[in-house]
C-alpha cells in the first residue's frame, strides 16, 4: 500500500514561490516512491505523481490518502456510486482507495512530511534549489539518499506492484481529466472557454451528434477521442454571444429598457440643497456672468 499526500510549506525559505510537495511513500517501507513539488493539490498533478510512480515501480495494490475532494466526493447528497476523476483513474487502473479519517491515522507520510519539512529544506538550501523546476529535477537523488538513509525491511518481502501491461499512450489517456461532450453539426465542441473544431476527410456526417471525450493530460495537451479513435481538431477562441435580431414587434420594448437603464441615476438625498429651491429656479439664478 502507497500512502499519498501533499505538504503545503515554505519549501525554499522566501528564496522561490510557496509551494506544495506531494509525496508517495510504501508503507510498509517507509521507502519513498516518488516527490513532486506542485503550486498545490490538484487532480492532475497527483495524477503525474502516480504516472511516474507506475512507470517506476508497477501499479500498486491500494493508494491510502486523506478525505481530500480529489480522492472522493463529500457531498452528502451525492450517489454513493459517484467518483471523482482521480478515483475513476485508480479504479480502472485497478488500485483500491482507501481513505484516511483522520491526519492520524496516515501516521508514515504525516512523519515522512514532518521530516522532509525540516532535512529537505535545509539540503535545497545547501545545494542552491530556489524554485520548483530545479527542485522536481534533483529530487531523485535526494530520494535514493532518504531511503538509504530511513527505509526498512518489510515483515513481507513479496512486492503487490503489478507490471502495467498497457502501452505508454493508454496510461496518459487512463491518468487524465475526461469530459464528454457532444459534436454539433458543424462538428465543433466548447470546452474551457475554447472551441474544438474536427477536421474531417469524409466522414463527418457521421460524427454530427456524436459523444466524444476530451481528455486534458497533466502535460498540459488535449486529446479528443471517439470510439477510442483519436480524432483530429483546431483549436479555436470562442465567439463572443451576440444579441439577438430585434423584429418589428420587440424594437420599441428594447429601446424602452436602454432607456430606462441610461436614466437610472444617482438619486439626490432628500436633505440636498437643490430640493429646496422654488419650482422653476436654476441653481445658476441671480449669478453675474463672468466677463
């Protein structure tokens, strides 16, 4: 079992950005399997973490986390069946998750933060690691120097990892952000503020309707699938909502409200001095003109 975490702190003493170090550690070693430094806990950046973990060490039994919503959904009200896209990720990679209830009781990774908060600062601090780029890049090192340093042998020598029989491009797709949209007739799509255009050879009248699903990978590229078919496509800034044609009928309402909204103004107080003159009175009467 792999118990996660992410350890928001000073990482580089005012030297770089605050940050977030998300953490993989065996349990049952006390081995670190993988660090990653992050702006904070998101799905995606925990998904790169076990992307890296697999390729390193295989897939892993069961993954122990906190409560996070990245891991499950809280809400109350919510199907019991419901998965977040981290847990959707896990469950067809066929790792178990199991969540903690407590800080307690995710006992290894809570010491393994509490020491790395204080051995880790102090060593990128000696080797002039002042943000997170330089850090990700020399952490492997640091990682095999920890376990020498603080793993231990297992009760149970046999490993739970199982070899990822899948290719490199299905693991991307299966460790990503997956959201289904539906083509228009044009056979464009939005997503995230932008417009997904297919380009097509031939087949498009086929795709006009159709379920795709976008899948935004942690390197930050964007694939669009149907069928499991990789599709190709532009992408496109959203056109900006225009107003609707007025007919004959709706004119006269519509340049009723602009005026209505142009002549709702400031409104003087009911002690203001212009509401005491004499009805027909101008502010500027009795003033000389100046020459």
């Amino acid at each position: 079992m792999i118990q996660i975490d992410g350890s928001p702190h000073d990482w580089f003493e005012d030297r770089g950005e605050y940050c977030t170090l998300l953490v993989f550690i065996d349990d049952a070693t006390g081995r670190l399997t993988q660090l990653r430094f992050a702006p904070s806990e998101t799905t995606l950046d925990y998904m790169q973490v076990l992307h890296d973990h697999i390729l390193a060490h295989g897939v892993p039994a069961a993954l122990y986390s906190d409560r996070h919503s990245i891991f499950r959904i809280n809400a109350k009200e919510s199907d019991p069946e419901a998965e977040t896209q981290f847990s959707r990720a896990a469950r067809e990679l066929g790792i178990a998750c199991i969540h903690a209830h407590s800080p307690q009781a995710k006992g290894r990774v809570e010491r393994a933060n509490q020491t790395l908060q204080d051995r880790l600062v102090k060593e990128m601090r000696l080797a002039g690691i002042n943000n997170m780029d330089e850090a990700n890049a020399w952490l492997p090192g640091y990682i095999e120097d920890f376990n020498r340093r603080f793993a231990v042998a297992p009760k149970d020598p046999s490993d739970a990892h199982l070899a990822y029989a899948g290719t490199p491009a299905s693991l991307m797709r299966t460790l990503s952000v997956q959201v289904t949209k539906t083509l228009s007739k044009n056979l464009s799509c939005q997503h995230e503020n932008q417009l997904l255009q297919v380009e097509t050879t031939g087949t498009g009248l086929g795709l006009r309707g159709a379920k795709v699903t976008v899948h935004r990978h942690f390197d930050g590229t964007c694939e669009l699938l149907w069928r499991k078919r990789e599709l190709t496509y532009s992408v496109m800034d959203k056109p900006e909502r225009q107003s609707a044609v007025a007919d004959g009928k709706s004119v006269n309402a519509r340049v009723d409200k602009a005026l209505t909204r142009r002549n709702t103004g400031h409104k003087p107080a009911a002690n203001h001095p212009w509401r005491k003159m004499p009805v027909g009175k101008s502010a500027h009467d009795g003033q000389r003109a100046t020459p």
